[in-house]
C-alpha cells in the first residue's frame, strides 16, 4: 500500500527514463562512471527524502490519532483554543490545496502516459485532450474505490499492484543478465548515503545548475512535498500498534531500498542497450513512452507492455482512491470514516481539475505542472517546517515531565 499510494505511477514513467538522461547528460562532473553517476542522481531524487517527508507528516498525524485522540487534520497538532481559528484554518486550507494540486499532477502525467502508451503499442496517435477520457475512468474507478474503503478497496489493488510489478522486475533482471548486462548496487548506495547531504544542500563540487535544479530536484521536492498530506495520513492510518522504530523501518528504509533495486535494474539494463550502440540517442527521452520503447527491445515484449499498462492503470487508481479518501476526512472534521457523498464529490473535482490542467498544458503539460507545483509547495513547506518543529519541541517537553516524574 506505501508503494501504491505513495510514487508507483511514478515509478513507471521515469524507470528508464531519468536514469538514461542522467547517464547521458551527467548534471555535473564526478568521479564515478557514467553509469553509477546517474543511479545515484536517481536514487537522490526518488531515496529517502520523498519517504522522509511522508514518513514525518505520517508520524505527526499517528501522534495527533493515537496518542492526543484528536481528529485526522493538520490543525489538530495545535493546543484546542487554535484548532479553530485563523492558524488552523489555514493549516487545513492549505494542506487540502497541496493535496488536490499534487494529486491532479500525478493524475495528469500518468493519465497522459496511459494514452500515449496506447498509442505506442497500437500504432495510433491521439490527441493530448483524448487523455481527459482516461482521467474521468480512472477517476470513475477510483472513486469507487474509496467508497469500499481501505481494506476490500486499496488493499487488494495494492497487493495485484506489486505482484504485477515484481515480476515485470524479474523479467528485465532476468533478460538483461542473460544479455551480459553488468550489475552494481551496493557501492551506488554507499555513494549515494556518503553524498546525501552536500547534494541535497547543493554544495561545493556537488553544486548544479539552477536550471537542472528548477527542472528536476525542485520539482521533485515540490511533488513530494504535495503527496506527503495524503500519503502520511494513509501510512499513519496503516500503522497503528508500531513503535516509531519500527514506524522509520517500514516507511523510510524498506521502502527507499525496494526503490533503489527497482531503477538499479532498469536503468542498467537501459544503459546495457545503450553500449551494444544499436539504438539511436534519445530514444527514452519520453517519459510517457521510454518505458515501452525499452520494453521492445526485450523479449517478450508484448506480455511486458501490456503487464505496463495495466501497472500504470491501478497505480493510478490506488494514488488516486486514496487521495479521495484522505480529501473526504480533511473536508469531514477529521473523521476516519468520511461521509460517501464527500467521496463522490472529490472524485469528481479530481477529474475536472485534472482535464482543466491537461487542457491548459496541452504539449507542455510536465512544464505547467511542474510550475504549479513548485509555486503552491512553497507555502506548504513553510508551514510543514513549522509543524516539525511544533511536533519535536512537544515531544521534548513530554520526555522531560517523563524523567522529572
């Protein structure tokens, strides 16, 4: 369910191709392979910071359930007499915007995928706006997800989501070894953990553009940051009865690592292609179709975009189910079981807004969401912060009436 609702969608439409664009257009200068260099940009963007982020708004909502017994809302982290006034009126605005802003870009890009990788694969072209027609099913099935609930709804998508996945992972593994293709993992990570913090502060010779930072680490940080309502109140929900050392396991380290393994394969594979010199330069630029495009140049490639297809499809609906679901609390006081109708209507604006921002961003749909994002993220950052904050020096303060008592 932490993959489904938190970035599976988004796993299929960069699996080869961020790791390609890296490889070929290395950010800046390193002292590792081309190929490694370009993992561990990958795993920069995709490792432990979007997890963290939903890890933590996570843990401040299961503080706020299970230990203050208030409802599911940002405010509820706020002593009683500012739950209701303007600060938590604020906070509960803003974080329903992040949150339907952050799920109509997932929405957007990932329904446009579903129809232009239709298109790859039965040899048609379709019109950008023909992906609204994608939207309103996906939303349709959505909906009645949420309407099921987290246990007979989400859950089952979420277990079909990662069988499917796990074997589309085995087979390129298993192509790509039987291919010649060279494999490294482990020294990538250690890379990546020893490098972390000066590239996530972008600093000295880990220092990039401001262009590379606009168009890729801003955008990412702006997506998470958006999905990181939704998504850690789901993961708070779902996590009930665990320590907060278990809690930081389940949320920020397995999940991180699942990640790393599943760009490792593609991506190498991907490179592996590259070097044999039989494909022509920026064949995986797409990201709605790189996939697919890698897909044929493995056996059975039929089976692999088809099974593709269908990920994409129900990671949609999970991300998008549980984005309705988690709206429908936010605008219901909190409740953990949100009216129906509330469900309903936030199906139905997700699906509107969604083709709005298709229509508005046509051919230039990733660069429109991408602005739209960074600009509502920002806000939502500032007042993320604050909540941290808030929520340590809580904690702090009951660890010292602890050790006095």
């Amino acid at each position: 369910m932490l993959y489904s609702t938190g970035m599976g969608a988004g796993l299929l439409l960069r699996a080869v191709q961020e790791p390609v664009f890296y490889y070929q257009n290395p950010p800046r200068a390193s002292s590792l392979d081309s190929a490694g260099f370009a993992l561990e940009y990958t795993f920069f963007h995709w490792g432990m910071t979007p997890w963290a982020f939903y890890g933590l708004f996570g843990l401040i909502m299961a503080y706020v359930i299970y230990i203050k017994k208030e409802n599911i809302l940002s405010s509820s982290l706020l002593p009683k007499a500012y739950q209701t006034g303007f600060i938590g009126i604020m906070m509960n605005s803003l974080t329903i915007i992040c949150t339907l802003l952050g799920v109509v870009a997932a929405l957007g890009l990932g329904g446009r995928q579903l129809l232009e990788a239709l298109g790859h694969i039965t040899n048609n072209s379709f019109n950008p706006n023909h992906a609204i027609g994608v939207v309103m099913v996906v939303c349709l099935i959505a909906t009645t997800s949420a309407l099921l609930g987290l246990k007979k709804g989400i859950k089952n998508l979420s277990n079909f989501n990662i069988g499917i996945a796990t074997i589309l992972l085995l087979i390129v593994a298993y192509f790509g070894f039987q291919d010649g293709m060279s494999f490294s993992f482990i020294g990538i990570l250690g890379t990546y953990i020893l490098d972390f913090v000066p590239m996530s502060l972008n600093l000295g010779k880990f220092q990039v553009s401001d262009d590379f930072l606009q168009d890729w680490t801003y955008f990412y940080w702006a997506f998470w940051l958006a999905w990181a309502p939704f998504t850690g109140v789901f993961i708070a929900r779902i996590s009930k009865g665990r320590s907060i050392r278990e809690f930081i396991l389940a949320v920020l380290i397995i999940p991180s690592l699942g990640t790393f393994l599943w760009f490792a394969v593609f991506g190498q594979s991907a490179f592996h292609l590259i070097a044999q010199g039989d494909l022509e330069k920026g064949m995986f630029d797409s990201i709605y179709t790189g996939i697919f495009v890698f897909l044929v140049q493995l056996p059975l490639a039929n089976i692999t975009q088809i099974m593709t297809l269908l990920l994409v499809f129900t990671f949609l609906i999970t991300s998008v189910d549980s984005a309705i679901f988690v709206l429908s609390m936010f605008s219901d006081e909190g409740k953990t079981e949100p009216k129906k109708r509330l469900r309903w209507i936030w199906g139905m604006m997700i699906g509107l807004f969604t083709s709005a921002v298709i229509i508005i961003g046509q051919e230039t749909l990733l660069q429109s969401v991408s602005q739209l994002m960074i600009v509502f993220a920002f806000p939502f950052s500032l007042m993320f912060l604050a909540m941290v904050i808030y929520f340590l020096s809580l904690l702090f303060l009951q660890n010292s009436n602890y050790e006095q008592k």
